[in-house]
C-alpha cells in the first residue's frame, strides 16, 4: 500500500487534473488506485454510489481510476452560500452551516472524520492519490489544517509540490512556500513539478535547476499545456471566463453567471457541440439577443442568486428573450426562479424570507433542511429522449396545472413545461451527458448533435492525460515516493 499528496503552490495549479491523469496512468499499470481529498471547497458536487455527495473533482478522479465514487473519497465538503458562510457536509451529509470564524478555529475537530475515511481507502488499494486544496504557503491558516499539510502529517503520506509555469513566477512561488513553511512541514515534501508550460522545455532548464538548488527538492518533469483538461468536468467558475468563443452558424445558447453558481459542469457537452456557441454570461454583461435558449443553471442560493440576476437586469433581458419566442429552461435552483414564489422560512440557504419568482411557471417552492441527493435516469416526455443524472437540492417545487418535463425509471416524474413548450425546469443535473437527450433539446432550434455521450468524451480525455504524464513525468519516482522507497 502506498500513497502520495499533490499539493499546489496556490489555487487553480492543476492538481485535480494532474491526480486524475495519474489515476489513469496508475490504473492502467494494472494498480488498485484510489482518489482521496480531505478537504474540498466547491459548489460543484456529484452523488457518490453511498448516496452522499463529494466534490465533482474527486467524482473524476473515480472515473480515471476505474472505481465508483464513494463519499471517503471527499470526507469534508464546504459549499460556499454567501462571502461568510458556507454549508458544511461531512462523509456526504449537511452537518451545519458555517460562519467566517470556523475557518480559523473550527477544522480540527473534523480531522478523526478525514482520517478514518484516508484510512478506509488505504485498505483497499495498492495507492491512494491525495490532492491538497489551495496552498501549504497560506500559513495563517495553518492552525488546524487538514487540507494540506495537517493531513500529510496525521497521515503520514510525503507530498509533491506544484508549480503553475502558465501564470508566470513559478520560480518564486516554488522557492517562496518553501522559505514560509516550517520545518516538520518541509520535511514532508519529496520533490516538485512544474505544470501548464508552453514551448520549448528546454528553454526552462536554468529555471528548473534553480528551483531544485535552492529548494533541495528534486523535480520530477514538467508537465506541457494538456488540451485534453478542456474536455473534462471543471470544479473551479474561474474557467468560465474562457467559454463562448464565436462559431458561425452556431445556435447561441446563454447561460447567466450567477453569484453562487453550482454544478455548472452541466453544460460542457454543449459547449463542444459544434453547432452549439455556449455564452457563458457574466456579471455586466446582457444576456445575448440572439440566443435560441436561456438556461438559469443551479445555486447554492436561489433567492440569493434570484436578487443578483435582477441587479444585473437579467430579468430585463429574459423578458424581451421570451417575447422574441425565445426559449428558457431551469434547471435545480434556476427551475426555483421560474415559478412565482420561493420560500425559504428556515433560513437555510441565507436568511429566513419569501420572494416572487421570475413568475414564468405557476410553481411555488419551499426550501427545506431535508437535502435530496441521488442518482437518477429516465425520458424526456415530450420526446421520449433518454437521460442519466443526478439531483443535488435542498427544497420541494409544486407546479399546478402543467405537464412534467421528465418522468424518472422508477415512474414518478421531475419538472413543468408551459403549455406553449418553450419555458420548462427540472432539478436533475447532467441532464444534457447522453447525446440522445442533447440532440432532442438541438432539434428545437434546427441543429444536430455530434453524437458523443459526455462519458465517452470524458474517458478518452482521461487516456490522453495519462499518456502526457507518462511522457513528461518521472512517474516511477513518484510511485517509488509514494511507497516510502525516497
């Protein structure tokens, strides 16, 4: 048995990718791998096989080892709801809300949940790859950390430090957390690498050196740009900024960014369609006239978010869409908006209230503290189009005199369609990964669809991310650091 943490020198470094591709990589040298993260914070989630749900990084990381995700894989999840407060869950149930101040004094408590999961998984497999969250170089939040190297030293499990070349300074902020960490925390690093360069590798190798003269780390390859990390599922909204890049002829789909934004991988098999432009819109920006569908995709805070997208004058722009016969479709808290009203009486996503919905739906919703997460599958009524997804929400939608959009395997149905067809919502998730179901909503508009089940183009990304690791990586002394052999 085995292990090895990557940690980054900051956020956005690529360690999800880079744990996912050598998921692949390992598996495929015939290794029982295992993802592991103690700590994830993120509005993108997944339902585990163990009915709970875990970060949407630590799901693909499953997927590349070939294993279903469980909700050990992601012991400790916070779900940002507002700038200060944050819903916690634990082996993939809600376990409280949160406030600024936990994230300073509260984390130790959860390290026993983190570690009996690590443990759980080190059983059984040959290797567990952990990812760290942030950066070991934050130490004002050192104190009670069980995200990087709180972890690594309860576990006992050394760790590689990354390093993101693409945003420039990689020298220094290598050479910077080594000269911030203490001691016992550098002790517990093996080796560094270097992660999205572009160009001739060569041209980096003074650099390079530097690095491992002035840190005493040994480098362990640099990584080139990987193109295939487009292809898969993101956890961070930072990405979003690189959507909606014009095709000519394309049907404009519009997606607004919303505050609190969640699950917003939802969208990528549309956005490599291409008949499809996928305009993801932010903040400042009108929602596109010439859009064929608006899409008010999930939030941890759907009243919350509801205010934001008035104060962008959204509901402006959504208004003059549906007069144009445009069509609109929500999906888990963006489904909440289109009705008439939204009551959150408990305060569970934000403080206690009831507001107008969007009012394109006569549906009410109630937000409650019982959190519905599972797997699901089905059709399309209207078309008889198959899905396959998921629903993460807190809160019951009760829509009145309109159709279901979508009726589940087991027979009960999900969802509302306006009577004209062009305003419908739903609470399932992954709801366009099946190329049938994508084609169904394309035909709407006159386009087809390319016929890759999201899965298919998913795996294949996955393969390639391996073979560039095995390329550019010294990956049997990352194996040889993971056994304790360096």
């Amino acid at each position: 048995m085995a292990a090895v943490m990557l940690q980054g020198t900051g956020s956005d470094v690529g360690k999800s990718v880079l744990v996912a591709g050598l998921c692949r990589l390992f598996t495929q040298r015939g290794l029982r791998v295992l993802p592991f993260k103690p700590q994830n914070m993120s509005n993108n989630a997944a339902v585990a096989v163990d009915g709970g749900e875990i970060g949407r990084a630590q799901a693909l990381q499953a997927i590349a080892c070939r294993a279903p995700p469980t909700v050990d894989m992601n012991p400790v999840l916070i779900k940002p709801q507002t700038d200060t407060g944050a819903q916690l869950v634990v082996h993939g149930r809600v376990a409280g809300t949160l406030g600024a101040p936990f994230f300073a004094r509260e984390k130790a408590p959860l390290l026993e949940a983190v570690l009996g999961s690590y443990h759980r998984l080190h059983a059984r497999a040959d290797l567990v790859l952990v990812e760290g969250a942030g950066s070991p170089a934050e130490v004002n939040l050192r104190a009670g950390d069980i995200a990087n190297m709180g972890f690594a030293r309860a576990a006992g499990v050394p760790a590689v430090i990354v390093g993101d070349i693409d945003r420039g300074g990689v020298i220094a902020s290598l050479v910077g957390t080594r000269a911030v960490l203490e001691a016992d925390d550098v002790a517990m690093i093996r080796g560094f690498l270097i992660n999205k360069f572009r160009g001739d590798v060569q041209l980096f190798e003074p650099g390079y050196r530097e690095i491992e003269q002035r840190t005493g780390w040994r480098g362990l390859g640099i990584v080139p740009w990987l193109a295939a990390a487009r292809r898969l599922p993101a956890e961070d909204a930072v990405v979003l900024d690189h959507f909606g890049k014009s095709r000519d002829g394309a049907v404009v789909i519009a997606v607004p960014m919303l505050s609190r934004i969640a699950n917003f991988d939802d969208f990528d098999p549309l956005r490599h369609e291409p008949g499809v432009r996928l305009v993801m819109v932010p903040p400042g920006s009108p929602l596109p006239a010439d859009a064929s569908l608006v899409i008010l995709p999930g939030t941890k805070a759907t009243i919350a978010d509801l205010a934001f997208l008035r104060a962008q004058g959204w509901d402006i722009d959504l208004a003059a869409h549906v007069r144009r016969g445009g069509h609109v479709l929500g999906i888990c808290g963006g489904y909440q908006m289109l009705g008439e009203r939204i009551a959150d009486s408990e305060g569970i996503e934000g403080p206690s209230d009831t507001v107008a919905g969007l009012g394109y739906l006569p549906a009410t919703t109630q937000i409650t503290g019982d959190k519905r997460v599972q797997r699901v599958s089905g059709v399309e009524l209207a078309t008889n189009a198959p899905f396959e997804g998921y629903e993460i929400h807190s809160g019951r939608t009760l829509a009145s005199g309109l159709a279901p959009l979508l009726r589940f395997a087991d027979g009960t149905s999900d969802g509302a369609i306006s009577a004209s067809g062009r305003i419908s919502g739903c609470y399932v998730h992954g709801l366009f990964d099946r190329a049938e179901q994508r084609a169904a909503w394309l035909a709407r508009f006159g386009a087809t669809s390319d016929g890759v089940h999201q899965s298919a183009r998913v795996d294949a990304a996955l393969d390639e991310l391996a073979t560039a690791l095995e390329r550019s990586l010294d990956v049997d002394h990352v194996l040889d650091i993971a056994r304790g052999a360096t």
